[in-house]
C-alpha cells in the first residue's frame, strides 16, 4: 500500500502543504497496527453476540474498517495522487493468493460448497469468502479516490474542486447508509443478502476516505484542547452506537448506519490526533494487509477443531485472540526473514 513519513514529529499543521510525501508514516502505520488487533479482536468474539459484553466490546472494535480505509484517504491527500495499478496490484495478489487457500479450507469443510465457475468467479470479485469483502470495498474505494482527484484537475482550483467533491461523496455515503436497508427489505430482500450486500455498502465506505482525505487538507490536530473534545465527543459517541446495537434501537446495523459513522469517523480523527507512535505497533501495521488476509485461518482452526466453547465466552475469547495474535505476527516475521522481497510482496508481508 501507499505510504508517506512526515517531514518533522511534531508537524504545525497537517494540512497537505506542510505535510510533503517520503517513505512511511511511524504514525499511519501504528493506527493500522491498532486496528488489525481490533479486526483480529472482532473475529475472536463467540458467535453470535448474545452477551451484553460481547457486543459492547464488538462495537468498540468496529472502527477498524474506518481507520484502514481513513488512512488510504489521508496518504492519498498528502501525495496529491492515486497510483491505481500499483495499488491494485499491491491488493489483488497476495488476495488471489489467499483466496485460494481459503476456498481450499472451505471446500474441505463443506462437501455441499457449489464449485461452479460462475459461483467461483463472484466470491472471488466480491471477497465472498470468510471476512474478504474489505478487498472488494477497497478495491472500489481507491478507483473512487482515484476518479475524484482525476476530476480535481491541476492548476490552483483542483485543492477546492477535490474538496467538494469529497464533501459530497460523505453526504452520498450517508444517504446511501440511512436508506440501504428500507428499500432492499421493500424489495423483500433476505436477511443472509442484505447484511451481504450492507458490508459492501461502497458509497458509506468511501466516506471514511473523504474524511481521511479531508482531514489531512485541512484539519489542525496539534492543539491538545481539540483533542481532548475529540476524545470525549467520541466516548459520547460510542456510548450511543453501543446503545443502539445492545437496546436495538431504530438502525442498529453493525456497519453503514448513522451512530456507526459518528463513532467511527469520530475514533479515526482521535487515533490520528493522539499520534500514536510505537515501534511494534508500527512493524505490525506495516504488515497489516498480510495479517488480515492469514488470522482468519488460525481463528477458524481454533473455532472448528479446538473446542473453545467448552471454556465459556471470555475464556474463549482471550484463548483466541491471544493466539491468532502471536500466531499470526509470528508468520510476519517468519516470512520477512524467510522470503525473498518479491514474495513478501505477493503475500502481503
């Protein structure tokens, strides 16, 4: 993936100007690390979330997503550019790699599996396999970013063009988000295809890169007053999404629904003004693509063949968790030591 390194530690300003692209960004890289141990904490949950604990902790951990998406956006602002193929590339091949390995693991669990090719064709181009559907989302999502600034233009009105091009797309994606639901049951939808269709929701997904995009043109994050009303407008946030999921109330969707957007929007502007900067967290999120697209082996192992559920939710969960973590950061390190540049790259690492 494209990444920049901000040219002091402690910048005036993040506004794109002071904020010139070089090699990686310690900070972007540390809130990816973060929010691949949230991906790998929502994957570790019992299912399905009856409990009251589990499903607040599930929805502290749903801004994971966000943040991936809402760092694509942020680099792509200071570099003032989308390279498509290179991006495109960097997703789709260590993807099809694992994809193969999954719908193997699939196969083999499920003797009834459909291998038409058709079938085959589409859970590949929508990641319908275990949680692959944030491949198609960014997929989408950065020839998205990649259509905005191309219609931005060059010359000194592009920077104001990109911007409202931007601001409309979150508008869109709230739309999108609000009514999503109410026409697809109108049509007498499933409920299995449309919480299919609500993870692949593209236009509310593209929202958290406008808003990446966003901050990183215009936002001032350095005052620690601002910070401390961002934290506390995002605890009152997350209180009322959690209440929504827990009481069921109105639209609790798990993604695309108003609440999830403040709470999520409001935890990326937090993570990125807090400027998170530790060396771990950063060497995992720079691997952070070749973990999500692995963990899920081991948290699916664990699932079918080890027997958790005999040692109850929390138990189970932490025995999980724990274990898909090392396992996983461990397979990082084995193949960056192991394999050669080219296969890192191939696998994601």
């Amino acid at each position: 993936m494209t990444v920049v390194e901000r040219i002091s530690a402690s910048p005036a300003s993040l506004s794109v100007p002071q904020a010139p692209a070089r090699a990686r960004d310690s900070v972007v890289d540390a809130m990816r690390g973060i929010a691949i141990l949230m991906v790998i904490g929502i994957h570790s949950l019992p299912q399905p979330l009856d409990a009251v604990w589990a499903k607040s902790l599930d929805a502290a951990l749903r801004p994971c997503v966000p943040v991936f998406l809402f760092a694509s956006g942020y680099l792509t602002a200071l570099s003032s550019r989308v390279p498509l193929a290179k991006r495109l590339r960097a997703a789709l091949i260590p993807y099809a790699i694992a994809f193969v390995a999954a719908y193997a693991y699939m196969a083999l669990h499920n003797p009834a599996m459909d291998h038409r090719i058709s079938t085959t064709l589409a859970r590949f181009a929508l990641g319908y396999v275990f949680v692959y559907y944030y491949v198609f989302v960014y997929v989408c999502c950065t020839i998205g970013l990649w259509l905005v600034f191309g219609a931005g233009g060059d010359g000194p009105a592009s920077r104001q063009r990109i911007a409202t091009l931007l601001i409309l797309s979150i508008g869109c994606g709230l739309l999108a988000g609000s009514y999503l639901d109410p026409a697809m049951s109108r049509l007498g939808t499933s409920e299995a295809l449309l919480d299919e269709v609500r993870t692949r929701d593209i236009p509310f997904w593209f929202s958290f890169v406008a808003l990446g995009a966003l901050t990183a043109m215009f936002a001032d994050l350095t005052d620690r007053g601002v910070h401390r009303l961002l934290l506390g407008a995002m605890l009152a946030a997350y209180a009322l999404y959690a209440a929504v999921r827990i009481f069921n109330l109105g639209d609790a969707a798990t993604y695309d629904s108003l609440a999830f957007f403040l709470y999520a929007a409001l935890f990326c502007i937090s993570l990125l003004a807090i400027q998170p900067k530790s060396p771990l967290l950063g060497w995992i999120g720079s691997g952070s693509y070749f973990i999500y697209l692995w963990h899920i082996f081991v948290v699916m192992a664990l699932r079918d063949h080890a027997g958790l559920r005999q040692l109850g939710g929390i138990a189970g969960f932490a025995v999980t968790c724990s274990v898909t973590a090392l396992v996983s950061t461990a397979a990082l390190l084995t193949v960056r030591q192991l394999a050669s540049p080219r296969i890192c790259r191939w696998l994601g690492a």
